[in-house]
C-alpha cells in the first residue's frame, strides 16, 4: 500500500549523498581510500597512528580523523576529527579535503558552514578526488554555500561519474530525469542509474526500480523492478525494502507472499521508512502474513506517525479512539486527528468536525 510518506526519485536524490558521506567516515579506511593501512602499521593502535600523523604522513592524519568519527571501538571526538581531515587536505591529500568538506557540511564537531564545504569540495575535485566534485556539485544545485547553478552542477556530477564514483552517476541520472541543467532524458537517467546500481549503489537501485516500475526510459518490466528494489534493500536502502514489500503484497512483479512484505515492511521499518511501520501496522491488525497483533499495531502506527506520515497518526488516533492494543483515551484520540488533520488527512479533519 503506497502512501503519502514514501519518498520519490526527485525528493531522495540529496539524502543519497550523505548515506555515502556517512559510509566513508564511519568506514576503518586509511585516508578514506582504502581497507590497508600504510606498510609497517599492522593493526595500529591510535597512538601509533596518532605518531604517524604528527610525523606529518597525511594518510594517517585522515585515518585517524576517520576512527574519531565514533563506530571503530574509539571515542568519537568530531571536532578533533576535522581538525584531523583539515591537516591532511593542508597537508596534499585530497580525501582528507573531502572528508572535511563533509564535516563542515553536516555539522560534525564543527558549526555547519556550507561555504566552507564548498570550498573543500572543490579543491578535493580539483586535486582528483571524484567524490569532492559530486559534493559541490550538490552544493551548487540547492545553492548551499555557492551560488545556485546547475549546470555547472550537471559538469561535476559527471566528472564524479567519470572518475568512477556511482554516486556522481546517480546524481547526474537524477538531473537528466528531471531535467534541471540539462535537458530532460529519461532513456539517459535510466542509463546512468544502471550504471550507478552496478557499482552497488542503493539509492540508484531504488530510482531504476522505479522506472522499470513506470516504464520510464525503459520498457515497464516489474520483475526487473522487484530485482531492483530487492537490491536495493539488500544494500541497506529502507525506502527499498519498503518498495519490494509493496510489491509482495499485491502481487506485482513477484508472487504474492504476505509473509514475506511482512518481512520487507519490518526491514523497511527498522531502517527508519515511516510508510514500512505503517504498513506493517495494518498487516498486523488485520492477521496477514503475521499473527494479529493489535499492541503490536499500536506500536508500529506510534513509529509512522513520529515518522512524520500523517496517515499514521490518522491510524494512531482511531486506535486510541477504540482502544484497541491500548487504553482507551479519547483525549489522545483527539490530539491525534487533529496532527492527521494538520498533514493533510481529510477524513481527519472529517472526524474533528463531527466531536
């Protein structure tokens, strides 16, 4: 069941770039290119890698700044950690200009500086890191930091995609279907999202399936866009396991297999898409593909309505309203439709009218 809270192609396209950013700095990485360290530094402690860096070897500045991120069985010190990056991109390496660049544009030990970033960016691409110019050229099409132009934006997506980096692909496929700095080009977008899913990029996976879904740029094929979405699921895209759940319970592209959109919808769900809690929601309180379960239901709908999905505080409220899985409160009931209300829920707002 779709629904208001599933993200399209066009509204996705930006979160995709911190999903990466996000990978490489939580990555173990030395200098963020590779799984090796340099020779000589066989499981190194921090203080050896710490030694390293101080001995001026940029790589290990990076590295070092990289395990600061948190998530390597370090204590994350974020500020600590751009400083880090900061010295290597001074120091000629260009990975550690990118990796700062992405500290200054998330605001990571450091105050958000999308000027900053741009400029790290862009002096990453210039010194060949492809995904220094994925990143400005994401600055420069929402006009964070740089002046807005996106056909310069268009320029660097695709020297990120020609120097390897998927993601630059996928971005570049994105203004393609949409159209924005350059002419609008479906069989063109189509071409660069298989390109970009090819190198296990999920987010163009997820925008492919789409297509085959639609039968945009392609012929409409809905198995191809089930293997699309499975596969982007299986790379850790939620909206992607949601996708593929949908297809289960209705029966498209694949056989119809409740208990396995169940499946799909609690993996969508965990990953934080509002639409697979939601979903699962009704699954549970109606007894398909898992065992009824209406506190169960409860809790899902509570996680689709926080998720910011309207129909999910819609569905929260007529819980409460009947107490089922939960005590009866009116109050709560009531507070809830009208939040439905606010987001755009008319039989909602149809409810209020009539209290």
């Amino acid at each position: 069941m779709s629904s208001s809270g599933t993200r399209g192609i066009a509204a996705r396209w930006s979160r995709g770039l911190c999903v990466v950013m996000g990978g490489l700095l939580g990555a173990v990485a030395w200098g963020g290119e590779s799984s090796q360290a340099p020779e000589n530094a066989r499981a190194p402690t921090r203080e050896r890698i710490e030694a390293r860096c101080n001995q001026g070897e940029m790589k290990a500045c990076s590295f070092l700044g990289i395990l600061l991120q948190g998530g390597n069985g370090v204590a994350p010190d974020k500020r600590r950690s751009t400083e880090l990056f900061d010295k290597a991109c001074q120091g000629g390496l260009a990975s550690g200009c990118y990796n700062a660049g992405v500290s200054y544009d998330q605001g990571l030990g450091v105050p958000e500086d999308a000027k900053r970033a741009a400029e790290l960016y862009d002096k990453a691409c210039r010194e060949g890191e492809a995904k220094g110019c994925s990143g400005l050229g994401v600055l420069l099409k929402q006009g964070r930091g740089v002046p807005k132009d996106e056909k310069r934006a268009v320029s660097l997506f695709k020297k990120g995609c020609d120097g390897g980096l998927a993601l630059g692909c996928n971005h570049l496929g994105v203004s393609y279907k949409e159209g924005r700095g350059v002419p609008k080009d479906d069989k063109r977008a189509a071409a660069l999202f298989d390109k970009a899913c090819t190198g296990d990029m999920a987010l163009a996976c997820y925008n492919l399936g789409g297509f085959y879904a639609q039968g945009r740029g392609v012929a409409q094929d809905g198995q191809r866009a089930a293997e699309l979405y499975d596969k982007a699921c299986a790379l850790g895209d939620a909206p992607g396991c949601f996708r593929i759940g949908e297809l289960h319970q209705e029966g498209r592209g694949v056989a119809r297999n409740l208990t396995r959109a169940a499946a799909m919808y609690d993996k969508a769900c965990s990953g934080g898409d509002a639409s697979g809690c939601y979903n699962l929601a009704l699954l549970h309180a109606k007894g398909l593909g898992v065992a009824r379960d209406d506190a169960r239901a409860a809790e899902l709908a509570g996680k689709a309505c926080d998720g910011g999905l309207a129909v999910g505080c819609m569905a929260l409220a007529g819980i409460h309203a009947h107490g089922q899985g939960v005590p009866k409160d009116e109050k709560r009931a009531a507070e809830l439709y009208q939040k439905a209300c606010a987001g755009g829920v008319a039989q909602a707002c149809q409810v209020l009218g009539k209290r």
